[in-house]
C-alpha cells in the first residue's frame, strides 16, 4: 500500500484545502475541530495567548491526525526552529516584505544541506528515539508559507515567489489595507488592486495562494480567484456564532 500524499505534496498540487484558526490554550478545541474534519488547522501564535507549551499541547491532542501549521510571531529563528521541532507541519511567518527575509526564513526551517535549521531532541524527533527518520525526511514535509500582508511585500511579489522552499503565500488584507493607509477598508479599490497583483503574480508563477475570511462569503470571492490554502472561520466566533444562534432559537420558542 502506498502512503499517502503529505500535505505539502497535496499544498503543491493545487488541491483546495480547507482550514481553520484556533487562538484557544485549550487542546479539547483543536481535538473537536480535527473530528470535524478540516484538512488543516491554523494554530496562532502571533495574536493571542498562546504560548509555547500551549502550542504543544494542540499538538499533542491533534496527535498527527490533521496537519497543523503554526504562525510564528514573526521572522526569526528561534521561534521557527521551536514550533517545529514541538511537531508542527510547517511554519506561517507573517510579514515577509522582501525575498531576502523569505529566504532567511526557509534556511531557518530546512536541515542542512538544504537550510541551517539548528538540530535538537524533542517531540518532532520522537523525543530522540525517531532522530533520523525526522531529520531525513523534515525537509521534504515541512511546509513554508509567507505572508503577504505590507505594500511592500506587493511591491516585491514577483522576487518572493521565486525563492526556492517557499510553499505557499498567504494573503493578509487587514495589515494590508493598515499599510496603504486605510485600516479595514479592504473593499477599497487600492486594496483590493495590491490583493490582484498577488494573486495574478502567484497565480502566473504557480505558487499556492492562501487566504484568510471569518465566514464563507469572506473567504469566496478570493477562492473563485485560486485560492487554495483557506483559513474560514476562528475558533472564538465559531463558538460565539453558534451560542448565539441557539440561544436565538431558544427564546424564539
């Protein structure tokens, strides 16, 4: 029996996948939303309270079940080279603004000779018992995705997609409409022309495209344009829109 495609090989693919943000310190959140059946969860250690030992913790539940990609605080090494070695799929780095940062950032996420990602002992590695079933093959699954989410990282689009090890670039257009000058406006006409180059760039350039929207008809318009990394929804409203529907329907009675 073969085994079956990682989800960088599926990411690389084109195939849709679908997703969803946890920000809760709570591991029976991430172990219901795998049941539910997502592709992929988007744990996020950039806003929030999560910490490390939360994030091993989500990961811990998950158990490998559904991939999980972690967003780093931001582009540096020492937080890359942690989540990843707790266990995480791959790394979501948010405002990567010029291709030498995107390339910094995948050195920092692959082995040698590939990278200079530094090597330890921990739950990646099976705490040391599976070391070189990881390190042989951590290069290979590890997904890199970079966000573009600054004027800047618009302006310089078509360097970043040419790093070699970037898996997929992830659209953030509330920091990017605060860029431009025009907090939350993300239907203005600029900004939404700077998320059409990105689009047309990755799209031209056949790199995986990612977008983020808290309900369905957010995330729609961007998924009829190739997005195919879709992060729908958060945990906090997932739960908060749901109590509220019921407790709509409740007082209906």
């Amino acid at each position: 029996m073969s085994a079956s495609p990682s989800f960088r090989s599926r990411l690389a693919a084109g195939e849709t996948l679908l997703g969803t943000m946890l920000t809760l310190p709570e591991p029976a959140v991430a172990e219901i939303l795998v049941d539910a059946g997502f592709d992929w969860l988007f744990i996020d250690g950039e806003h929030g309270p999560l910490e490390t030992r939360d994030i091993l913790a989500i990961l811990q539940a998950v158990g490998g079940r559904t991939p999980c990609l972690v967003r780093v605080p931001g582009a540096a090494e020492a937080p890359i080279k942690r989540v990843l070695d707790l266990g995480a799929d791959g790394i979501i780095v948010p405002q990567v603004n010029t291709a030498d940062e995107a390339a910094r950032i995948v050195q920092w996420a692959r082995y040698a000779p590939e990278g200079s990602r530094g090597v330890g002992l921990a739950r990646a590695h099976g705490y040391g018992r599976r070391f070189q079933e990881y390190v042989t093959t951590a290069n290979e699954h590890t997904v890199v995705v970079v966000q573009a989410e600054h004027i800047r990282a618009v302006e310089n689009i078509e360097t970043i997609v040419q790093v070699p090890g970037v898996d997929a670039v992830l659209l953030g257009p509330y920091d990017l409409s605060a860029s431009l000058g025009k907090m939350g406006q993300i239907d203005d006409p600029a900004v939404v022309a700077a998320i059409a180059r990105v689009t047309a760039v990755c799209r031209d350039a056949r790199m995986p495209l990612g977008c983020f929207g808290v309900t369905v008809a957010a995330v729609q318009p961007l998924v009829d344009q190739g997005c195919t990394l879709v992060t729908a929804g958060v945990d906090t409203l997932l739960l908060g829109h749901a109590a509220g529907r019921l407790l709509e329907q409740l007082r209906k009675r």
